[in-house]
C-alpha cells in the first residue's frame, strides 16, 4: 500500500487546530494505507505552536514543521512538499473548509484513474460572502485568459498529488510561487474531484482582501507576459491618438473647425491620457523587475526554526 502524507499549513489556527486534528486523525485510522499529517507552523502568534507540540507528543504519526516567522501560505505547503517521503500526498488546509473525509474517495479516485494529480473542484463555497464568491470566480477565468497554460476552473489547493509531480516541484526553485498553477504546469495525468465546500469551524479567513489581490498579483505575473504586451498595446494606442489629434488641431487651425488653443480643456486632456498610459507601462515593468529582483536575491524561500517527529524517520 502506498503512504499518504497528509499537508497543512496553519496560521493562528489555536481555535481549529484541536478539531481539525480530531477529523484528520480518524480519516488516517480508517485508511488501510499508511498514513501520516504533517503540520507546517507558519509562524503563528497565538498558541498554534503549543497545540501542534503536544499533538506531536501524543501521536507519533503526526509530523510538525515550525518557521522561524510567518512567510505565508504557499512557502508552508511548499515545505511541506519538500519534506514529505510518501508516495501520495494531499494538501488541506485547517480550517475543515475542504473535509478531510473526502480523503477516501480522492485515494479511490486517484486509484481508479491511477492519475498523477486529483484537483478538487468546488461545486458551492458555502460561509463566503458574494463578493468572495465572484472575485475568486473571476480571478480563475483571468488566469485562464493570461495565461499560456490552461488551469483547471474553481479549484484552491486541496489536491491529491503523487511522488511524481513532488519530486518534479521539488525542482522548482522560483520564490514566488502560485502552487495550484505550478502543479497544472508540470502536465502529466490530472482529474477532477467535484465536492461541495463547507464554511470556516471557527476563525477568521487568513485571506483578507489585501492578500487576496497580493496573490492574484503574484499568480498573474509569475505565468504571464501579457501585461508586458498590454502595456505596449497601450503605448501604442497612445502614439495614434497623439498623432491623430496632432493632425486635427492642425487641421482646425487651417480650417477653422477647432478651437483648442483658446481653452485648456484639450491639454488638461491629452496630458491625463498620455501620463496615466506612462505610469501604467512603468508599474507593470517595476512589477516584473520587482519579480526578478526577488529571484536574483536567492534567499529561502522559508526558514525552519524547528521539526518534530522527523528524528525517529531518519535513525
């Protein structure tokens, strides 16, 4: 039988952490596979660390990775890939917003299909506001049209991956990543889980606003180059319309049909237009410069301040 590692990132997860355990430890018992949990700490402010410690101590199948701060939600799955021996592994977060039930049925499908990859596709997003809701939906189809690469529509991370694609991800050195992205780039053989997304046990979403646009930001500009194109489309449509209204006030100058040089209008006008067309071009270049200044730095991705229940494995 293949082992399973179970991945979860957590993040100020202490009112969850206890039940979310709970739930994930009586789905590895009933598992005919061996089965692990392995628990990336991403840093939290609250008693997220001390939960996770006495949970190692009292169940030797669970596996805790501790960061020296917070660094986020993709470089703590990304850990928990890169050290993660089994030869399937699913990611889930804390929150019970992706029953860790549906565990069973994605090793099933996973067995049937003998695929690579099992995304799990939302059905219904139940507890999120609409406007959630519609921003993630449109978020998905952007990515779909920016990108070379097609990605599978309403999906997060809870996914069903084997050694194959881990050790292809492995290789993956970029800071920056989109994972759900990386994991539909790296091909092999991928299907769908359909299933219905529960609301939050407790807590508080760890995706506020700002982030969410912070990582739609990073998914955009890490698989697409068509903002540069954007960019230059626009500095283009802008030389027509200088040239354009260059020729007709012109024009109406010898014709009589324009009046410009007498109002401020015109220039208040062509100056918003042009400047907004400029400073558009230079953000989306100082964003991929940005990128790459990240990249050339080459400092982790993470840092561990601690592991626990790994000790045993490599003795």
């Amino acid at each position: 039988m293949k082992k399973v590692a179970i991945i979860v990132p957590c993040y100020n997860e202490e009112e969850v952490i206890l039940e979310s355990y709970r739930r994930t430890k009586e789905v590895v018992l009933s598992l005919p596979n061996p089965a692990e949990i392995i628990y990336i700490n991403d840093g939290s402010k609250d008693k997220t660390r001390y939960l996770l410690d006495g949970i190692a101590v009292s169940d030797p199948r669970v596996k805790v990775i501790h960061f020296s701060r917070n660094f986020g939600h993709q470089p703590a799955v990304t850990a928990g890939v890169n050290n993660c021996d089994a030869e399937l592994a699913i990611i889930i977060d804390a929150d019970m917003q992706d029953p860790p039930e549906l565990i069973p049925e994605l090793l099933a499908l996973q067995e049937k299909e003998q695929a690579n990859v099992v995304y799990c596709v939302r059905n219904s997003r139940q507890g999120e506001s609409i406007f959630k809701k519609f921003s993630a939906k449109m978020f998905y189809r952007m990515m779909n049209y920016m990108s070379e690469v097609d990605f599978p529509l309403d999906t997060g991370d809870f996914r069903l991956i084997d050694r194959k694609v881990m050790d292809e991800f492995d290789r993956f050195k970029e800071r920056g990543k989109y994972i759900r992205g990386l994991i539909s780039w790296v091909g092999f053989k991928q299907v769908p889980f359909y299933y219905d997304r529960d609301p939050r046990i407790a807590g508080e979403t760890k995706y506020p606003l700002s982030k969410m646009l912070k990582f739609a930001s990073n998914a955009m500009l890490y698989f697409s180059k068509k903002p540069l194109k954007l960019a230059a489309g626009l500095g283009f449509l802008s030389v027509i319309v200088g040239l354009f209204l260059a020729v007709w006030f012109t024009l109406g100058k010898i014709y009589g049909f324009s009046n410009a040089e007498s109002g401020w209008t015109s220039i208040v006008t062509i100056v918003t237009f042009f400047g907004g067309v400029q400073l558009l071009t230079v953000g989306v270049l100082g964003q991929y410069i940005g990128i790459l200044f990240d990249e050339v730095k080459a400092r982790p991705e993470y840092i561990i301040d601690e592991k626990r229940n790994f000790e045993a494995e490599s003795e």
